[in-house]
C-alpha cells in the first residue's frame, strides 16, 4: 500500500518543481534575449559583396606567414581596393627601427616576373618596384611606371629624384616642341644644374681647316639661321683666331680673320636659341 503524502512531504515536491519551472524559464528567456555587449558578426560569404558596418580584420601571429592573401587564375586582379574619398589601397611596414635587420620593411612590394630577384634589403622603402628585363625587342621592363597628363612621377625630399644605373636618368620628349629635361630653381642664388665629372654635348665636335684656306663648313642636323654656335681656334696659331661662325640651314660656315699656314683644328658646340627655341 503506497504511503499516503505528507504535507511536508507535498511541499517539498512543489518547491522542486517550481526551482525547475524557474530554471527553464531563464534559460528559454537567455536563449531567445540577443546579446547585450554586441551583435552577432555574419560568416563571409563567396561570390557575392558582404555588406559590412565595421571594419573587417585578418591577424596572422605566425612569423613569415601572409595574414591574407588573394589570387586571380586568370586574368583578373589578384587584389583590387577602391574608395570613393580615401585610399584604394594602403600597405604600411611600420618597424623602422633597424634597417640593417629588417631588411624587408617596404610598405608596398609590386613584382612583374621572379619575386626571388628583388634585391635582399628594400628597408625604409614606401614603395619598391621591380620588373624582370623584357625578352622582346621593342619592349622594356619598369619597376615603377607613374602616368598623368601632368605629373607621371613626383619626387620630393633632400633629393627629389636619384637615379643610379648604366643611365641615371633618361628624359625624352614627346614632340619636336618638347623638352627631355628640364633643370629650373624657383630660389635667388640656387643653381638649376650642376655638372659633377665630364659632360658630353652631341652637337658639339671639331672642325678642321686646311692649310691656305680661312673658313670651313659644317654640316649639323636642325641647324637653323639662329642656332648659337661658339668656336675656338684648337691649336697655338699666332695671330689666327675665329672671326665668325655664321649658321645656316643644315649646317654652319666657320671663319679666321685670315688663312693658315698648316692644319687648323677648331673646336665649337652649338646651343638652341632660348628666345625662340630655334636651331
């Protein structure tokens, strides 16, 4: 026969019941409560634009190891980023501690051919370029190429622009009207070019005039009537010196004030006239 309840007995069974009634309901309300300190961040999806309010971060601890990397198979982007006002895409190597160590501190790398032949140490460099040679002929490699209607590249600091190769620095013009290289200071006393070691001028040369004769012609590509042209006597001829150069189209005529005895050198460089830009 079953033992009749006590009422001690029924409500200790009533306070049971009710702790677990309790206890369900705080966790059905725990469950369906969202999160009070922030919002749950959605999964990346592939193929598609995730739609974000905040910054979007990948940490890499693990040394010599990309914390993100992308990669196109074909002829895409590898990595693309755009803004509407700010940077499309920033790279920023900020230990600049010891250059000496941290030989590979560049803040952007861009590589066109064998990572393996950029130099050992690119340290303290915010950009660094590099481009294996072309092998076709009419083509070159560039490590850095900078295009405007303006400016292609802009160079500031105690030197704007250092060039170091076989060529330091190649200008070029465009149009018969153009300019390779421009040299121009903008402060009272400062110098717009400055010669360390030989100079070579291509429409420069020597003439020779012959014994018995007092004048010379010579022929010059884009010689024009104004064309500036010095000249000097080369060689120790007593009482012989150039009475004129005269410029013509094609070519220019150097004259002594009268004939020589024996084979006279005359040396002579020939500039464009700055007021029209002629010759």
């Amino acid at each position: 026969m079953a033992d009749t309840p006590t009422t001690e007995s029924v409500r200790t069974r009533r306070a049971v019941l009710a702790a677990a009634a309790g206890s369900a309901a705080a966790l059905a309300v725990s469950t369906i409560r969202p999160p009070s300190v922030a919002a749950v961040a959605a999964p990346m999806l592939t193929e598609t634009d995730n739609a974000a309010t905040a910054p979007t971060g990948v940490s890499n601890s693990t040394a010599d190891s990309q914390a993100l990397f992308g990669h196109a198979t074909g002829d895409g982007n590898g990595v693309e980023g755009t803004s509407v006002t700010g940077h499309g895409a920033r790279g920023i190597s900020s230990d600049t501690s010891d250059p000496g160590t941290n030989t590979g501190n560049a803040g952007v790398v861009g590589v066109a051919g064998s990572i393996g032949d950029v130099p050992a140490n690119i340290a303290l460099t915010g950009v660094f370029g590099h481009s294996d040679p072309s092998p076709v002929a009419g083509f070159v490699g560039a490590g850095v190429w900078g295009d405007s209607d303006d400016f292609g590249v802009i160079g500031s600091g105690s030197a704007g622009v250092l060039g170091d190769g076989f060529f330091g620095v190649i200008g070029a013009a465009a149009n018969a009207a153009g300019v390779g290289v421009v040299a121009t200071v903008d402060v009272a006393g400062a110098r717009a070019l400055r010669v360390e070691g030989r100079a070579e001028f291509t429409r420069s040369g020597r003439a020779t005039i012959p014994a018995g004769q007092s004048k010379r012609t010579v022929a010059l590509a884009g010689c024009t009537t104004s064309t500036l042209i010095l000249a000097n006597i080369a060689a120790n001829r007593t009482g012989r010196w150039v009475r004129a150069v005269v410029p013509a189209s094609g070519s220019f005529t150097i004259y002594l004030n009268t004939t020589v005895g024996s084979s006279t050198p005359v040396a002579w460089i020939a500039f464009t006239n700055p007021s029209n830009h002629s010759g």
